[in-house]
C-alpha cells in the first residue's frame, strides 16, 4: 500500500477545466479528472496557510482556537502516526512557511524531508546592495525586494523551486517503486502568489500589458485599470499550467512505474484566491468568499476503481488525514472530526450535513453545500478573543512579552489530552464586523452578489454552526464574540443578518481620496514604518490600530500606510484615518 498526496498553494478551482474553466491550458488536470473522482463540494477549514495544514496533520478545525501557529504538543500527526505503525513518510516541498517560526514542527514529524528554497519573500539569498530593478515595485508590503533577488537564482525554470521539489519527490518516487509502505506529499506553494513563472507557459495567455514587471497584487481592493487585472489574472494562469505540467510528471511516473493498482493518489490545496472577484484581491482581509474556500479535490482510491465520476457529498480538509489513516489500515484518533472519504469516492456516501470554516478572529461560516452563513461579530469590538497554545509563535516571530503579560493558564480541553493551555489575548487582522453578516443561496446566486435576508433560513444556518462549534468545544469567547449561546436554543433574538445590512452594503463602498488625509507632519499617508518609529505617532498607532505595532504584521505592512490599509479591510474605515490624522494633529500640540 502506498500513498501520494500532491498538494497545492492557492489553487483556485474556478480556473480548473474540470470545474468549468474555459481558456485555461491545463490539460493533466483534465487527465486527472478522467483517471479519479473529482469532489464538487469540497470545502477548506481552518485558513489560511499553517492553519490548514494543522487540519492535514490533526483532523480536526483550529481557528477557533488559534491563529497561525505551529503543531502543538497534545496535537495528533497523521504522518507521524503511520511513521510509527510502520508507514515510511516523506515530503518534499518548497513551501517556505514550515522553516519559519509558525510552522516549524511540521516537516519534522516525517521520517524524510526535503525543503526548497526561494518562494515569495523566502530569506534565501543575501544581497547586502539593492536589487536595480524591484520586481512589483508598487507594492508597499515587505518581501518584494527579497523576492527579486531571489528570481535572480531562478533564470530557468529546471532552477526553480516548484521544478526542484517534484524532481525530488520522483526521485523518492524511483527509489523506493518497488518497496511497500510509504506515503509521499509533494507540496509546491505555486500557484500563490507571487505569480512568477516562465515564456513556455505565458505564451498561453497572450495580452496587452505595457506596464512594469507586476505579478504579485496587494491583498486589498483593486485599484488597477482593466489592462492590470487582466495582466495579474494572465500571469496567475500561466504559473497555474506550470503546476500542471508538474502534475502531469507525477501521472507519467504513476504510468511508468504501474503504482495505480496500489497507490493512492490525492489533489488537492489548502485555500483558493480572489482574483479581482467583487472588486478584491487575495485572501484573508475578507470574508471567506466561495473563490478562496471552496476548492478542488481529486482523489484515486484503488479498492473503489471509480475514475471519470463526480461526488456531491460536503468534505473538508479535515477529512484527508483520516482518508491516508484508512487507506493504511488505520483508525482515526478520538479528538480527530474529518471522516475516512472511502465511502464518498466509492458510492457518493455523506459524510456530514454541515461544514464549519474561517479564520481566528474573523467570520465564523457554515454551509450545508448549497447555503453559505457568514456571521460576523455581534459588535465592532471582534471581541472578545483568546488564543489557547502552548506555542506562542506568530507566522514570523515569536509573542512578544507584551502579549504574553496577559496570560494566564487554562483549563484542559478535551482534545488536548489532559494538558492545560496558555489563553493569550488575541488580535485578528481586520474585524468582520465591518463587512457584517452575510448568507447566501449557491444554487441561485453562485457568485455570492445578493446576500439574503431570511430569518428562517438564517435560524436554520445558525443552529447548524452551534451545533459544529459545541462539538469543537469553541471557547465560551468566541460564542460571545458572536453573540451565539453557549448552551441552550438558538432563537430569533440571536439573528444578525438583517440589523447587519448596512455594513454590509457599507463594506463594498469606495474610500474618500488621499488628499482628504493630507497634512503637514505625520498623517493618516504616513508609512507605519515612518508612524512606529515616531514616539508620538506609535502612542497613537498602539491607541488606535495596536495590532500594527506587533512586530511580526510590522515587518509585513512596515511600509504601507493606514490608508493603504484602508484599502485592503474596511476595518480600517474611513472614520478611523480621520481620528488617525487628528490624534497626529493632537500629538503634535501637546508638549514634549
């Protein structure tokens, strides 16, 4: 018995042929599709990056609990599981995120691992001089310099990282054919962004573009003109059949080496991306709309044989660990909520009514598979928020003293066999409050244009997510956050889709121009960097905005400013640049 799990960063199903794609050169995603079932109702869980691959190792949601952070120590591992029944593991992946602080102990739970460097702002290369020319150099967050020096070791794309981490997973592939017993994850970060490939592949998407080098677009709004959009939404396709061509290497080592008969095979990513959609870029800064949640899924079982079929049944990325456990003969632990999916590839068996998904601190969603809820915060505090680790690492850094001054330690969860936890204060990026509370009917409305309000329907939608959150054990937090019962019925005086309808209409308007902002001195056009390394101007960035004086979103954003911000959450709401620009104005008077 073996297994192969290719898995994708940011694949956006809806520019997959077999998903309904037109004009996308993807022609072994097709072969995929012919040669194992394809899931229409697959949907992500915990977002973004680490948190999703969390659910991979553990089986079960995180958000809820945690931001982006590493494996915990009560935490399950399905690879170091089959590890120690006898299942040799190995990963090969250029994925940059799991050598950083936030995801360190991830590859090690593997018996092999090999990791490629130079994706996105990956700290590779060292050049003390700046680059001449900056690759994207309009963007005003932190890793376009390091990511241009880094393209300068990638001139040919057999040098480049997502070429090397599928050379070296067949490789792995090769050597051990005829051994039994492994499981094998080939995980490249294309096609996130940046969306850097080569003349083979963009010779595809032939387009009038005569503006500077642009393939890495600010998560935010869109600001560019058409011309832009088009080029950015051309650049993603052509690093989307670069992946192709990668996926295709590892069907003809399938061919070659007649690993279909006995080897599982799963396709799969951990998040989709918004791609000039509703006026947005990116991932994250807005809700979990279904470009960026609902995603592709391609599994080969060989016990079942299906192949050229399609499955409706609602699965998660919390099921795919439990999958590789059956397929090996194993049993999921006690604290895992994913399900075996043999029954679904086989017979379209349900796997469950509802899924739950989102991000710490942002929306709390659920879908039945035709309705999405989103529900938002019950006011614009978000709060209150707690994180529960025994890791206290952001993505990049570790917490910082400040935030641990506030700890205290808590009570044992359930699946956390036994352990008391750290509950830290948290922090989101954005408040979902500003976008309100949204619900939407897939089947009519695919695109999600005409949030619904029905009180029915939304009763109906928040009992469902009650009921996954308990299950989770959700701490009693995020049910006041939400304005939801801890215990008891759900009941009407609970609903906040309607009373919400103006932030949500009000989410979608346009910002006032800059110049409303402009003064002399520090200002709401200020960079943070500029506004951080002011006394005057940090008192009132920890004031107002205290999440940007954490140093790990610092060195993220350092360089744009609060209306730029602005731009990206309408958290940032034209309200706060104006109480930004009169408390500089204030700070400006008061004496020294």
């Amino acid at each position: 018995m073996r297994a192969i799990m290719v898995m994708f960063d940011t694949l956006n199903r809806r520019y997959l042929p077999p998903y309904g794609a037109e004009g996308i050169h993807a022609p072994n995603f097709e072969r995929l599709q012919q040669r194992s079932v394809t899931f229409d109702n697959c949907y992500a869980g915990s977002m973004p990056c680490m948190p999703a691959r969390r659910e991979l190792h553990t089986g079960r949601h995180n958000f809820l609990h945690r931001s982006w952070g590493p494996l915990e120590p009560f935490d399950d591992s399905v690879p170091e599981m089959l590890s120690r029944a006898g299942v040799y593991t190995h990963l090969s992946t250029d994925h940059y995120h799991y050598w950083e602080d936030g995801g360190a102990t991830y590859h090690n739970r593997f018996d092999s691992y090999e990791l490629f460097r130079g994706q996105e702002g990956d700290k590779w290369k060292g050049h003390v001089a700046d680059p001449e020319v900056l690759a994207n150099a309009s963007r005003g967050m932190g890793g376009a310099r390091q990511d241009t020096i880094n393209r300068q070791y990638m001139a040919t794309e057999d040098r480049h990282c997502q070429t090397l981490t599928f050379d070296a997973g067949l490789e792995f592939l090769t050597t051990n054919q005829d051994d039994d017993n492994w499981f094998l994850q080939i995980e490249t970060f294309d096609p996130h962004e940046p969306f850097f490939s080569y003349d083979e592949h963009r010779a595809h998407y032939l387009h009038d573009y005569d503006g500077p080098e642009y393939d890495w677009p600010a998560y935010g709004r869109v600001t560019d003109d058409e011309q832009a959009v088009e080029h950015i939404r051309a650049e993603y396709s052509a690093l989307l059949t670069m992946c192709d061509k990668s996926l295709g290497r590892v069907m003809d080592a399938m061919d070659e080496h007649n690993l279909w008969d006995d080897t599982m095979l799963i396709v799969c990513t951990d998040h989709g991306f918004l791609l000039g959609e509703r006026g947005w870029w990116g991932k994250s800064v807005q809700p979990w709309y279904d470009e960026t949640i609902h995603t592709p899924l391609f599994i080969w079982d060989p016990r079942a044989g299906s192949r050229g079929e399609r499955r409706g049944s609602l699965v998660q990325t919390i099921d795919l660990g439990p999958t590789l456990l059956d397929w090996f003969g194993l049993a999921p632990t006690p604290d895992m909520q994913g399900q075996p999916l043999a029954g679904a590839v086989a017979a379209d068996e349900p796997v469950r009514e509802a899924g739950l998904f989102g991000v710490f601190g942002g929306h709390i969603n659920v879908t039945d598979g035709r309705y999405v809820y989103m529900r938002a915060s019950a006011d614009s505090s978000n709060a209150p928020l707690e994180e529960y680790t025994l890791m206290p690492t952001h993505m990049k850094s570790r917490f910082d003293p400040s935030e641990l001054r506030g700890a205290e330690l808590a009570a044992p969860f359930g699946f956390t066999k036994g352990v008391p936890v750290l509950k830290v204060p948290g922090a989101s990026w954005g408040n979902p409050h500003a976008f309100g509370t949204m619900l939407f009917d897939l089947e009519n409305d695919p695109t999600q244009r005409r949030p619904l309000v029905d009180d029915e329907l939304e009763l109906r939608m928040a009992e469902l997510m009650v009921d996954l959150l308990r299950a989770s054990e959700a701490p009693p937090s995020q049910f006041e956050r939400l304005g939801l019962p801890v215990a008891g019925a759900v009941t009407t005086e609970h609903l906040l889709a309607r009373q919400q309808q103006e932030q949500v209409a009000a989410s979608s308007r346009p910002l006032p121009p800059p110049s409303v902002f402009a003064r002399d001195g520090l200002s709401a056009l200020s960079t943070l960097d500029e506004l951080l390394d002011d006394e005057r101007g940090r008192a009132v960035i920890v004031a107002l905005m205290p999440i940007l004086a954490h140093d790990d979103l610092r060195a993220r954003v350092g360089r744009m400013t609060p209306y730029n911000l602005a731009a990206t959450t309408p958290a940032v709401s034209p309200e706060l640049l104006h109480k930004l620009n009169a408390a500089l104005a204030e700070s400006d008077q008061a004496p020294v």
